[in-house]
C-alpha cells in the first residue's frame, strides 16, 4: 500500500463520514419538515393516527436485548470515538476499559439475539427474511418515504428496508467484533494477542506485517462504526416519527398496547383496509 | 511591707532571674530572627539559621529572598524539600553552582552562573555529556582549535534547560511518569512549531490529553544525541523507522509500508488541509462566514 493511501486515506474517512453524517442529519431534518408539511405529524402525534400491530406482544427478552444493545453501542460508539479523537484529558485508558467492557456484552448480546432468532421457541428469524414480494414493492416503500405516495405495501411485520437494515447488522456486527478483537494487541493467549491469533497467520502474511494488518482492521473497525452511526440515527428517527408508541414500548415505557412489535407504517390503516395482507405494524 | 518581707521579696527576684538567664540566653539562641547586616554593596536580610537550614539555605531557603532586577521581581530560593526528594539530596550546591563560594557577596560567581550550574552536570554524567556532542543541541565551537563557543552558543539548550534544576527526579517508575507527561516543558516550549504539529490521532492528540502509552517526543526522537530526521543515525530517519517504532510497549512487527503513517504523526493537519473535500468545506465556511461579516 502506498503512502497516501495510509495517511491520506485516514483523513479521506474522516471527512468523508463526517460530511455525510452532517448530510443524513440535514436529510432527516428535512423529512421531518415533510412529515409537518404532509400533515403525517399531526396525523400521528396529535390525531394519535400510529400504525396498528397485530400478533402476539413482542416479548420480553428481545426488548431487553435491543435495549442493552442500545446502551452497549453507546458506550462503544463514545469510548471509541474518545480512542480515535481525544476529547478530555487523561482519558484513553479508563475509555479504553469501557470499550473493553461494553463490547464483551455486546458480543455476548449479539450471539443471544442469534440463538434467540434461529433456535428459540419464539425464533424470529422469517420476520427478517427479504421475500421475492418485498424486492418488487421496494420502490414504492421508498416512495412512500420521500412523500410520492400517501402510503405503502404491507408484507409484514417490518417491511423491506427494515429487514435490510436489521439483517445488515448481523454480518456488521460480526466483522465489527472480528475487527474490535483485532485490535487487542496484548498477548493474552498462549502468549499470542488476538491480533496474532486472528490476523497475522493470513492478512498479516498477505500484506507483510501483523501491524499492517491491524491497520487495516482498524480502518474496517473506524468505517463499521461510521455505518452504525449512520443507520442507527436513521433508524431511531425513523422509529420516533413512525411509530413513536412502538418505540415507547422496546424501552419500557408503555406506548398502546396494540404496539406489539414496531415498524415504520403509515396509512395502511386498519387491517380492514388491508385485507390483502391481514397485516399491519 | 516589712522589711524582712520587702528582704525576702528581693531575694527571691534575685534567685528567679538568675535561674531564668541560662534558659533566656537559650531562647535567644535558637530563636529564628530577621537581622539586617551589612555588606559591602549588599544590604541583606536574612533569616538565621536553624537545624534545618545550613549553608547556603541559610539564605537561600528562605522563601522572601528575591532581588528587584531590571524592575522585576527575582526570586533566589530554593525549596529544600525539592532537592531533598531527588537524586543530587546528597550534591553539595557547590557541586554544581561550581564558580560559587560561601562567602557573601558572591564576587567570585560568574556573570553566567545559570548557564554554568545548568551545564555541570557533564562533570558527572560524562557519557550523557558525550552523548549530546553527538546530537543536534551540542554546542559549536570555532573551527580555530581554542574551543571557543560558536556564536549561537546561547541559544542552545543546556542539561537544566530539558532537565530542570533543583526540582530533577529520580528515574523510578513516578520519576519517568512525571517525565513523561512533561513533554511541554521539555521540548514543547522551545519547538512550538513541532509541538503543535504533533497531532495525529493515536500519538499527538492521545499524548497530549494526557495518554500514558502515547509516546513523548524523545520516545520517537531519542535524547541527548538527537539528531535531524535527515542524519542517517537519527532514530526518526526513514530507514530506522521500523527500528524505532519497536520500542518496548509500542508496535510489535510495523513493516516499510506501515510506518508510511509516520508521515501523519507530525503533518495531518498538511494531509487534512491537502484533501479536497476539507478544502471545499473550508471555501464553503469561509464564504458563509464572510456574508455575515465574520
């Protein structure tokens, strides 16, 4: 790798992922406008117009899970970022700690959810499966979403972004937990770190040094956190205008009590107006 | 009164006075009291000495020792605690101030004296001494054979100027934490210019918020030979890259292409002002700024 690629190429990430989040909070301040202007706030927040949700409620144990995911992201999100851009003295170890901590708990919360999904009594892993239906009612989810249609096709539980999004974050999560462990450059196993163990037996031999290796790990790691950052803002906007008593609900908080599950809906109305479906979020 | 009390009364004053003069004559002995003597050219106040306080910390130790030079206020103590706490408790002062005697006024110290006590230490520590002939902060001396200091001799650093004075530490696991974090003081102050450029990520920025792990200056740089990043034995000369940044604690296995970042350590504010997008942004800000007058 040339030199501007490891110098240059550092920089290139920073403002490139900077502008952009500066870009997504613009565009959602924007839609937001759109939700006003469209009369969908007034809709929702004062005629108390949410999506309705059928099925059972969602149980406790993904909820629990999604929160402590939440908070565990955050404490990475802000440790890591501390580790990257030192905002506050004397900090990098006791940050370095907390970023220690939380991605264990993730790490454990990550394999749970993955039980939970594919081997649990209540696996949910089809609620999250793109059918071929999805694919071909993508376009007008997007429509719905920057105003073109007052409403949009109801397939299930989460419609077709939602599912990208939420699988998305599977493999993220996982390449994220590679990368983070990657990282750890202190030998802790048979006297090897688990930047050896992981890396230098075929990116380090490919690219020469264990080291450059976990450059490149570190570069995976930085634009992970940038995509997390990104779709989770997205995400919780969108769960707050879309479907604010479901997202009251993953937190505790009540929310009505036919928001069992949530989901991005808007208009699909009762299921008496979907019959097609029988479904509605 | 009778006169056999008045009699008895004497006595008895007598008698007390002369049991108080021994432990009076004591008191005023040990007793701490500001005199004023005079000396040729001197009008000196000082303190007299206690058990604590011997030599030249008779006057020196005395925290109101200051002169009014070139209307500015100079302070001539020294903490005795200090000295007591590092490696030279043990070094008369004479050991380093070495042109100083104990006589008051001081007519044999040179107009120099800081430079002189600041660049004793070489009687010592030989090795260092030789060590830093070899670096960039030696002193030259004219090219005629008489060893005389080349001009710019003044401006260079002497040991006291990156080590401190009185207040040097010990070498311990506290003492190199103290050093450590005192990059500012050490190299900081006289290379601004480096010390603010020393901002990339994990090094710069990590070391100035006050990292433990992040490298100071000379952990990068090396200490009393440093050399230019052009000298082929400079420890940050591009072919000891791979060398240096093997230190104990930092990277295990950096390769050529690896410490290519080393270009960052010192110049991410050139590589950020140098990327196109930051370059738009900056015009975009600028122009904004400008219509609202700023």
């Amino acid at each position: 790798m040339s030199e501007i690629s490891l110098t240059g190429f550092n920089v290139w990430l920073d403002v490139v992922f900077t502008s952009l989040y500066v870009v997504v909070v613009l565009g959602l301040s924007g839609h937001f406008i759109g939700n006003v202007l469209t009369g969908r706030v007034k809709k929702r927040f004062i005629g108390k117009q949410w999506p309705h949700h059928e099925g059972p409620p969602v149980p406790f144990l993904p909820k629990f899970l999604h929160f402590q995911h939440v908070f565990s992201m955050f404490a990475l999100g802000i440790s890591g970022m501390y580790i990257r851009f030192p905002f506050f003295d004397g900090g990098r170890t006791p940050m370095r700690y907390v970023h220690y901590v939380f991605m264990i708990i993730v790490t454990i919360n990550l394999v749970w959810r993955l039980w939970y999904a594919f081997f649990s009594r209540q696996r949910d892993y089809k609620e999250f499966a793109i059918t071929k239906e999805d694919i071909v009612t993508a376009p007008k989810v997007v429509l719905y979403y920057i105003f073109v249609k007052s409403s949009k096709p109801h397939l299930g539980k989460y419609n077709v972004m939602q599912k990208g999004t939420y699988t998305l974050f599977v493999p993220l999560m996982i390449l994220q937990a590679y990368t983070g462990f990657a990282l750890v450059a202190t030998p802790m196993i048979f006297g090897y770190s688990p930047r050896e163990v992981l890396l230098s037996w075929w990116l380090g031999a490919l690219v020469g040094s264990t080291d450059l290796a976990g450059w490149y790990a570190r570069t995976a790691h930085y634009i992970i956190n940038w995509l997390f950052i990104i779709l989770t803002t997205v995400h919780a906007y969108l769960s707050m205008t879309e479907d604010f008593p479901a997202f009251q609900s993953f937190f505790g908080l009540g929310g009505a009590d036919h928001h069992d599950s949530h989901g991005h809906g808007e208009a699909h109305g009762s299921p008496a107006l979907s019959p097609s479906t029988g479904e509605a979020e | 009164m009778t006169p056999a009390h008045r009699t008895l009364t004497i006595t008895l004053t007598v008698l007390a006075v002369l049991i108080a003069l021994p432990a009076l004559a004591y008191a005023q002995e040990s007793t701490v009291g500001t005199h004023t003597i005079e000396f040729d050219g001197y009008d000196v106040d000082f303190t007299l000495p206690t058990a604590a306080k011997a030599g030249c910390l008779v006057c020196h130790g005395d925290e109101n020792l200051i002169r009014l030079r070139e209307d500015r206020l100079v302070s001539y103590y020294v903490d005795a605690a200090e000295l007591e706490a590092g490696p030279h408790a043990a070094v008369q002062c004479a050991g380093c101030h070495i042109d100083f005697a104990f006589t008051a006024p001081h007519t044999t110290a040179s107009q120099d004296w800081r430079r002189e006590a600041g660049s004793a230490c070489k009687n010592c520590h030989q090795d260092q001494n030789f060590e830093v002939g070899q670096g960039v902060h030696r002193i030259e001396v004219n090219g005629n054979g008489n060893g005389v200091p080349g001009p710019d001799a003044a401006e260079k650093p002497i040991c006291s100027s990156c080590h401190g004075a009185h207040d040097i530490v010990e070498i311990d696991d506290e003492g190199r934490a103290a050093l450590h974090a005192n990059g500012w003081e050490v190299c900081g102050r006289c290379h601004e210019d480096y010390w603010e450029s020393y901002n990339d990520y994990y090094h710069g920025r990590a070391y100035k918020r006050g990292a433990e792990d992040a490298p100071a200056c000379w952990d990068c740089h090396g200490w009393h030979d440093i050399r230019p990043s052009s000298d082929r034995d400079s420890m940050v000369h591009e072919t000891r890259l791979t060398e240096t940044c093997t230190a104990p604690g930092c990277h295990t296995d950096p390769n050529v292409d690896y410490v290519a970042y080393a270009e960052l350590i010192h110049g991410q504010r050139d590589v950020l002002e140098a990327n196109p997008l930051y370059s738009l942004f900056q015009r975009v800000r600028s122009a904004i700024a400008g219509i609202f007058g700023r």
